[in-house]
C-alpha cells in the first residue's frame, strides 16, 4: 500500500523511502493544512507543522525544509482537487453523453472546491521561489489543456477551443482569487456573477 496515497507526487526535498518516514510526512502535511485552515496563513511555520504533527524540526526539514516548501506541497494539493475534478469530467463526458447540466455541475464544483480550500489559496510567499512560480504555471497549463480537451468533445471547433479555455481559465483565477479576498456580501455576489458569466460563455453539450 502506498502510504503516500493522497499526496502523491506532492514537492518535497526528498521522497520518504521507508514507512516510518512517510507516516511522519504524512502527519506534517496534515497538520500543515489543519494549523492553516484553523489558525490562519501566518501561523503556518515549520517549527508549528513539527510540534503539531509531533516530529522533530530536523526529521521534517529533510523534506520540507521551510515556509515556502509548506505552501508549495499545500497548494499542490488544492491544484490536484481541481485537476482531478476536470480530469474525472473530461473521462465522464467521453466515456457517456453528456448531459445539458455537465458545465453547470462542473463550474458549482470548481468553485465549492475553492471556497472550502480558501484558506490555502490565500497563502503566499514575500519572494515567490522559482519551483513555486513554475508550479503554478504548470497547473495553468495542465487546467487549460483538460479545459480545451472538454470543449472538443463538446463540439468547441479545434481553432476555437484552447483560446476559449485560456479565457475561461484565467477569468475564473482572477474572479475567484477577488472574490475570496472581499467580505462575505461581496465574496457572495462575485461568485454569483462568475457563474453566470462561465455558464453563458462555455458552451452547452449538444444532446
């Protein structure tokens, strides 16, 4: 059984080749998430991660050595939600017609995924590191691609499809990336409105 199950690919130093090792990352990481989701960004450090998930600074710096590396492996993980939603759709849509309702179902599960995951998203770093720049670059493109992928099948002409999901992509981020940063009201509206704006631009499946 692969202990890592889960975070699976998730930047580390090093990987963890003995089991003893992966359950201690295992514990970091969650606790990572839980000290960020329950006392906020700022606490979020690596002798807290070491005392919450019960290891040793120096048994967790072999693998994720500073603040920078907890808030690259915590916003894999809320990119591999996101991936995995529009892989899983992507499979769904050419596996069984799709239905009318696929956008709608997949734009109110992109942005529940978000929401729940706000905590994480507003993590950042004063001098973003190079791994975590391109990070992010690379899911941009991995999402883009699934995205233009899923227009194909739902009849986006080929010349059409990459620029509809760049624009798709890039509306959502910034939109959601406000909307999460405003008060309750205002958070409320702005995700309103980006629904309606993705369900009229993304085309509907032709049943």
């Amino acid at each position: 059984m692969n202990l890592m199950s889960g975070w699976q690919g998730v930047p580390l130093r090093r990987v963890p080749t003995q089991e003893g090792s992966s359950v201690k990352v295992i514990r970091a990481l969650n606790a990572a998430d839980q000290i960020v989701r329950q006392d906020g960004k700022n606490a979020l450090s690596l002798p807290h991660v070491a005392q919450r998930a019960g290891v040793s600074v120096g048994t967790l710096y072999q693998y994720l050595p500073d603040r920078a590396s907890l808030v690259a492996a915590l916003t894999w993980h809320h990119q591999q939600r996101l991936e995995k939603l529009l892989s899983q759709t992507v499979a769904d849509a050419q596996l069984h017609q799709p239905s009318v309702n696929l956008m709608g179902r997949l734009i109110d599960a992109a942005i529940r995924i978000c929401q729940d995951d706000a905590p994480i998203r507003a993590l950042r770093c004063p001098l973003e590191s190079a791994a975590l720049t391109t990070q992010r670059l690379e899911h941009r493109a991995r999402m883009v691609a699934k995205g233009e992928e899923l227009l194909k099948i739902l009849r986006t002409p080929p010349d059409q499809a990459e620029a509809v999901a760049t624009v798709a992509f890039t509306a959502a981020e910034t939109v959601i990336q406000e909307a999460l940063a405003a008060p309750a009201v205002k958070r409320v509206r702005l995700l309103k409105e980006l629904d309606t704006l993705l369900r009229r631009y993304l085309p509907s499946p032709v049943v």
